[in-house]
C-alpha cells in the first residue's frame, strides 16, 4: 500500500514531499493477515512549501530541509510484492514513479475506482468519508503514514456479503480488462463516435506514427473474448484493444501499510 504527499496536483509540476509504504500480507479470502514492513520517509522540494500545503499537511520547509528517500529501496519493495493499492492510484503513482525515477512491473489497484462503493452501500467520496461510513474515524488525514494506515482499515472493512473491501479490490485488479484508443480523431468525435464509459484522454504527449488510410485488428488474436474476428475502420480512429490476463493470487504480498514506529523500522 503506497500514500503521498505532494506540494500540488500536476506531477508536471510538483514533487512529492511525503511518501508511506507497507507491505501487508492478505489471505486467499481477502483478509489483512500481517502488516509485514513499513517505511515513511519526508522529501525536501528544493523549494519554500506552499501556504496552502503547509496549512493541509501541517508539514514545513524546516521538516522537509535536507530530507531525501532512497528511491532504489523504494522500488525494491514494490518490486517484492504481488501487487500495489492505493486509493487513488491515479494521483499516487504518477508522482511516486516521477520520484523513483522508474516503471516497476507491478499490478496497480486503485481502492477508490476499483471498489463498488455503491453497490456496497457507501457514498464514494475522499478515503476520510468512506472510512467514517465502514465506522472509522481518521483523526488526522494528508499524511501519508496515517492515510495508509486509514486505507488498511479499510481494506480489511467486511462488507454486508461477508467479504472484505480487499476482496474486492483484488476481484477488480484479477479481472480482464480492455483498453481502447483512439489515435488521431478529431476532437468533435468524442460526443458522437467514441464510447463515454471510462473514457480519458491522452495527454502522455506521444508522436502518433502516420497510419494507412484503413486499419484493422488483423495482428490480433482471434482467441481473444470481445475482439471481432476483423473489423475495418477509418485510421482517424483506430482502436487498440489490449486485453489484461487477469494474475492469480494466493497468498499475496501488497504493497502498503505504515506503522514504522510500531515495527521498530527506521524511516527511509
């Protein structure tokens, strides 16, 4: 389980100033068995903090002075899991791989999109809201080390069916999963041509390679569910459809959970 503090949103421009990461053992049925390690460490910018980061964090410029991670730790641990959750992967990875300066080849799951939080009778909301509905009260939350200990309880939340709220998470990141582009097409095709479901635009900022004037799925496999044996469309809007094998899991290391003064660990 990962968490980060960062001194904005755009992980163009901001760094990460906090960062908490635990490795908790889960059983076959979902359930947190061990809180394994657990490492926090601070991360000077290199710059005066924000007021409006110091006011939410709490943290300083004279906390964060001189501070630094070890990012080939970092990326070790990662490494050493089955898989990584966090609550918002989609904020927390970008700025965690921006800092390590690398991809590690693990499985990401994202607690917030991942999990039907309405389906199990919560109203999806910031990591705080949902764990004050499982019957939890987060004393203080942006700090990395208590929102991954906030996201453990959480995760080993059971649910009205009897499984945990990590059962699910992992059921999500198992499933296959199908990704569609759409190189080149222009921009009024997004309401009338393209799908709406999960649906996101590219800002990767990538050359698109010219394509012929028609294009198909033909270096497909035609084994593959949901793929058409052959379909031709127009090379503005080729799709590629990328199917995920879903990764079985038995008794699976996650990355995440920071109680490093409880395990007697040493900040990184």
């Amino acid at each position: 389980m990962v968490d980060t503090e960062t001194t904005g949103l755009a992980v163009e421009r901001h760094q990460i100033i906090e960062l908490c990461v635990a490795i908790v053992l889960v059983n076959d049925a979902g359930h947190i068995i061990a809180v394994e390690v657990v490492r926090s460490g601070l991360v000077d910018p290199g710059h005066p903090l924000p007021v409006e980061i110091v006011e939410l964090t709490g943290l300083t410029d004279t906390d964060l002075a001189g501070r630094s991670i070890d990012n080939d730790q970092v990326a070790e641990m990662l490494a050493s899991c089955d898989g990584a959750m966090v609550f918002n992967t989609g904020f927390d990875r970008p700025h965690l791989e921006k800092l390590i300066g690398r991809h590690v080849p693990v499985a990401w799951g994202c607690a917030m999109a991942d999990v039907p939080w309405r389906k199990l009778g919560f109203e999806p909301g910031p990591q705080g809201y949902v764990l004050m509905q499982a019957g939890y009260y987060m004393p203080r939350a942006h700090r990395a080390k208590d929102d991954v200990l906030a996201l453990v309880e959480l995760l080993d939340h059971v649910c009205a069916d009897g499984e945990t709220v990590m059962a699910k998470a992992l059921a999500a990141m198992d499933a296959p999963t199908w990704r569609f582009e759409a190189q080149g097409a222009p921009y009024g095709y997004k309401d009338d041509h393209l799908p709406d479901e999960g649906r996101c635009a590219d800002h990767a900022g990538r050359a698109v390679p010219d394509e012929p004037q028609q294009a198909d799925y033909a270096g497909h496999d035609r084994s593959t569910p949901g793929l058409p044996a052959r379909q031709t469309v127009p090379a503005a809007i080729v799709r590629r459809a990328i199917a995920c094998e879903g990764r079985a899991r038995r008794r699976t290391r996650m990355a995440g959970h920071p109680r490093c003064d409880e395990h007697g660990r040493g900040r990184s």
